[in-house]
C-alpha cells in the first residue's frame, strides 16, 4: 500500500482543493493508498478531517504576520518542531510522498520531504504563487497550477516542473441542479434576473456596505437578489421582496444554478467555481490579500473576458450601476459566462490524481 501526507489547511482554498484529489484518489485506486493529513486542531482541517475519517497529524504552527509579536518569534522554533514530528511520521508510517497545498502548513511539510528523500507535489490555486511555493518550488517532484501565467513567476528550471491541470472542486459543485429548480429551491420567480452576491463564509464588508447603500436602488430593480452576508455580519435593515438573505449558503451549487450574474470577491476557489459553472461576474478583490493574489485572479478573468473587476474602494459607488448595465444585456452576458466556461476545469482533481499515482 502507498501512504500520502497531504499539508493543506488553514482556509477552505487550501483545504478542499486537496480533499478533492484524495478522493479522486480513493475512487480510482481503492484501498491502494492510506492517507495522512498535517495541520491545525483550531482551524477548518481540524474539523472536516477527523469528520472524514482520515488519520490526522496536528501542530501548533502559526503563519507569518505583517507585524513584529511575541508569536513571529516563536515561527522559526515552530517549524524546526514541526519538521522534526514530520521527519517521525514520515519514518514510522512508511510515508511515499507528501502533497501540500500552499499556506504555512506546507512549508515544514516541504521541506520533511526533501529531507527523507520522498515525491512531492505542490498545489498552487493562485495566478501568482505564495511565498511557501516559491520556497519549496526548487524541491518539488511537480507543481499543479490553475493558471498557465505562474510559470512566469518561476525560472526555467522550476517551470518544467509546472503542469497545468486546473484547481479541483467540489463534486457538488461539478453537479449543479438544472436552473429551474435551483429558482423553485431559493423560492424565486422565473421571469426575473437573478444576481448572486456573497463574500465568502465570513462575509465581505465592503460589499455588504455597497449593497445597503444601494438597497433602496435594489428593491426598485426588476432583478432578484441572492445576498451571502456572512457569519459575522448581521443586517438589521429591513430588506425588500426581492432579496433571499442567508449568513451562509451550504447549497453552493443551487445557488450558482439560479444566478445569471454573480459579485463576490476573487479568491482561487471562487474564480474556479465560477469558470466551471461559466457564470458572468463582478469581481471585487480582497485589498489585504497577502500576496495579492485576489487582483491577479480576478484580472486573469477580466482578461479572458469572464469577469468586470471593481476595486475594493470603488464598489459602494459602482455596484448597482455595474450590475444594472451587465443584467439588462443578455448577449454580453452570454459572451462572459462562454468565455469563463473556457477556462473552467472540470477533470482537474482526475488529472491531478492520476499524475500523483503514477509517480508514487
């Protein structure tokens, strides 16, 4: 039997990413592999791991922050201790190869590897990869990337490397309901435009604000709003007829299925969902975004023709306006959800998994 340790953590866009490949994995080769997962007790893999029964690895690593404190100090200790427990499980369970799919938690992982002489592949989602991908690029077996552009962030050595698969997803969202019953579902009328608007699982400021202080323009649209606002926000205005308000959307895929325009911000996970679901979208990139990766997905997509992008700072003046001019056009409509459809990815998990098994 081979054995896999997969790094991936800290935020859904590490994490589910890899969970998709380790189950295409568990479809196409059965019992042929076990699995190892590495990360955090407090964040999201210390949650949805132990849920799906793999054998799970915890630290107490913490990423890097923009200002000096007491726990930047402790990284370097950390990673020296996490390489070494790392070092011990790679040993004791007869790991064959490690798969990190960016973030901190990887870095240690990598750099395990390496050490013990075992494959490693490394995930990178964004246009442009993060600092621990670049760290470990020049140790890496082979680096799986969304976007055909991050070899040029790379040299000519570390580009051969590079095998452009796409960014696995969600099977739920790979099987979307038909949109009728997606509008029957969210309780919407058929006659009418819908928009999707969501920030991801903690909401998006910015773009909550823009839509209150547009709520009147809202309610007098003849489009039908879907409005994701967020764990952490709650709105108090009493909202009109046409929006269908929720914290969270657990049913992603029905959602996608009613909407014919969607706003959110540009994270890896989000620009890939709306390229497989070839949805039209306003794209509003995250201005803290560590490395900036937000604006270089959300541009790459603008490029393409797939997406209109709208700085953080501008989005209250320009989002109803935006979407107002995008929704009554049907045709340019038609041209941005073809042409996000053409950089959409479907198979990418299977391509992955197979490149992954064949070198194990």
């Amino acid at each position: 039997m081979k054995k896999i340790l997969i790094a991936a953590g800290g935020t859904g866009g590490h994490l589910f990413p890899a969970i998709a490949v380790v189950e295409k994995l568990k479809e196409l080769y059965g019992n042929e592999i076990d699995f190892h997962f590495f990360g955090r007790k407090d964040k999201i893999e210390g949650k949805i791991i132990p849920e799906l029964g793999y054998k799970f690895h915890t630290t107490n690593l913490t990423g890097l922050v923009k200002f000096a404190s007491l726990n930047t100090v402790k990284i370097p200790f950390q990673i020296i201790s996490s390489v070494l427990k790392l070092n011990r499980i790679i040993k004791e369970e007869n790991i064959d190869a490690v798969l990190c799919a960016g973030a901190y938690l990887s870095y240690p992982a990598g750099l395990s590897a390496c050490f013990c002489k075992k494959k490693l592949f490394l995930m990178e989602s964004n246009v442009n990869p993060g600092k621990t991908i670049k760290w470990l690029a020049n140790k890496a077996d082979i680096i799986f990337t969304n976007f055909d552009e991050t070899k040029n962030y790379f040299n000519e050595n570390i580009a051969k490397k590079i095998k452009n698969l796409g960014n696995p997803v969600r099977k739920q969202i790979l099987n979307q309901v038909d949109k009728n019953t997606a509008l029957e579902l969210w309780k919407l009328e058929k006659e009418k435009p819908v928009v999707l608007i969501f920030g991801g699982s903690l909401g998006a400021t910015a773009i909550n604000n823009a839509v209150l202080n547009s709520l009147e323009k809202f309610a007098n649209s003849p489009f039908q709003i879907i409005w994701q606002t967020g764990n952490t926000n709650k709105i108090d205005a009493k909202l009109p007829s046409n929006f269908r308000v929720v914290n969270f959307i657990d049913d992603m895929s029905s959602a996608y299925s009613a909407a014919d325009l969607v706003v959110s911000r540009s994270g890896a996970t989000t620009v890939t969902e709306l390229s497989i679901v070839g949805k039209p979208s306003i794209l509003v990139p995250l201005p803290s975004a560590s490395n900036n990766e937000q604006f270089f997905n959300a541009k790459f997509l603008e490029k393409n023709g797939a997406a209109i992008v709208i700085n953080n700072s501008d989005i209250s003046e320009r989002i109803f306006n935006t979407v107002d001019k995008l929704i009554s056009d049907f045709d340019l409509l038609q041209k941005m959800s073809n042409a996000a459809k053409t950089l959409g990815r479907p198979n990418a998990s299977e391509l992955i998994a197979t490149e992954i098994y064949g070198k194990i």
